[in-house]
C-alpha cells in the first residue's frame, strides 16, 4: 500500500481534536448521570449555609438545609427561649437524585471560590458529599438572578424543601430528636454583668476555640439540663462562668457531627 499523501495526511489532522473534543463532551454527560449518590444516614449529599458576612460571624449556626444520604432533610426549626430547633423531612429517593444531580450540573464536584472584591460582604458556602468526600464552594456575594456557575450555585442553594411538591416528600416536617447539643460561648466580659445568669455545667472558658468562641457538647443528663435552662432563656441573655459573662449559642449536632471540630466553618 503507497505512503499516505501530503493532501490525504492535511486531511485527517484535524479529525483527531475533533473526536477528543467528542469524547470529552461524554465524559461530563457521564459524570453527572453516573456519580452515585452518597448513601447512609451520615454520608452528606448536599449541604448549604449563608452568612451574613464573610468571614462568617462567631459561633455555630445551623446550615439552610442538610441532606443525607437516607433521603433525610435537615433545616433550621423554631428557636424555644435561647434554644435552637432543627426540623427533618424525609424525601422520596428520585427528590434526592434530581438535586444531586443539579449540584453536579453547577460544577459542585470540584472545589471552587467564587471571590469578590467587597470586604465583610454576605457569603455562601455549599459542600457536596463525593465518593466519601466533601467538596467545598464558596461563593461571596451569592446573586441567584447572576448568569453563569456563580448563579448556578447560588440558585441551587436557594433550595428549599417548602418549595417541592408533595409527592417529593414521605414525611414530614417533625421535629429532630438529637443526642448531641453543642454550646458556643463568646465572652462579654470579666465580672458578673447585671441580671447575667450562672452557668451551672461544664466551664464555659474550657471548651474548643471554634468559630470565634469556646465550644462544648453536652449529651445525656448534661443536655436535659442545658435544654431546660436555655429553654427558660432569652437568645441575648448573658451567662457567668468562673468569674466572666459569655453570651451562648446553642446548636444541635446533625448526623456525621460528633464533636466541636466538625462545626468548623471551612477556612
């Protein structure tokens, strides 16, 4: 068989990008048909938190909404006193797998930040659960009506679970029965301040630097009893341990969160 000609050979170079290009294009449709959701009642599928300013305020809030992989919802609930409530709804399996599925759509498989010149501007963080990890978006200055992956995740954490048709959902709204309850303390001064109330548990001072203040986990007899005090409280009431006032913030631990190191919010 002859050599190739220089015309035959100028021909078939540019078919070679070409089909690359072809199989690529693939590969993404694939990704996102073929990522399996994480499953279990502690493997994160999709959790997303805004701040009202960025870097996020002291303390451990409660995300918008955290989903799991037993098809569980968490959101924020009714606050009792100085007691912070969390609300869980289960969902139906394909609800679960269309969202996942638009987190992958928004590029939310691979980390990303979404920066912007404005100091102490509002924030917004998304993690998406991964094949065991979580992957981590950040994004400053969220416009949901922004074109573009900007306002893709910003839409996207806009979710909730409110806004899905009754047939997305399988039980709920109830209230979340939780084992864990952490207690965020920020120090408001030395003394006791005026009509400032003894903290009867665990020092306040002793607890983990996290967020911005010092944080313990209260389980077993030590929750009941901080249930009742906090429930008895107002949000701004001022606490005095071992000679300082700290203002407390209450958060219950959500499934996979075992301890203070787990509400650090991502740096």
């Amino acid at each position: 068989m002859s050599p190739l000609s220089s015309t035959a050979r100028r021909l078939l170079i540019p078919a070679v990008p070409l089909a690359l290009l072809l199989v690529g294009c693939g590969t993404g449709a694939a990704r996102i048909a073929d990522t399996p959701v994480p499953r279990g009642a502690e493997a994160l599928v999709l959790r997303a938190q805004h701040y009202p300013s960025s870097p996020a305020p002291a303390g451990t809030p409660l995300p918008d909404f955290a989903l799991y992989g037993d098809s569980r919802i968490y959101t924020p609930g009714p606050t009792t006193g100085a007691l912070t409530g969390v609300e869980v709804q289960l969902l139906t399996e394909r609800a679960v797998d269309r969202l996942y599925r638009s987190a992958l759509k928004a590029g939310l498989d691979q980390p990303h930040t979404y920066d912007r010149a404005a100091p102490d501007a509002p924030g917004l963080v998304v993690v998406l659960g991964v094949a065991g990890r979580h992957v981590v978006t950040k994004v400053v200055l969220p416009d949901a009506g922004e074109k573009g992956r900007r306002g893709d995740v910003a839409r996207l954490a806009a979710f909730t679970p409110a806004r899905l048709p009754a047939t997305d959902r399988t039980r709920g709204p109830a209230p979340y029965a939780y084992s864990g309850l952490a207690v965020t303390a920020t120090v408001r001064g030395t003394g006791t301040a005026s009509g400032a109330r003894p903290w009867p548990l665990n020092p306040l001072a002793a607890g983990e630097h996290v967020n911005g203040g010092s944080c313990t986990v209260l389980r077993g007899a030590d929750l009941e009893h901080a249930r009742h005090l906090l429930t008895s409280a107002r949000p701004d009431s001022l606490w005095t341990s071992e000679g300082s006032t700290f203002l407390l913030h209450s958060r219950p631990l959500l499934p996979g969160e075992h301890n203070c190191h787990d509400l650090k919010l991502p740096g």
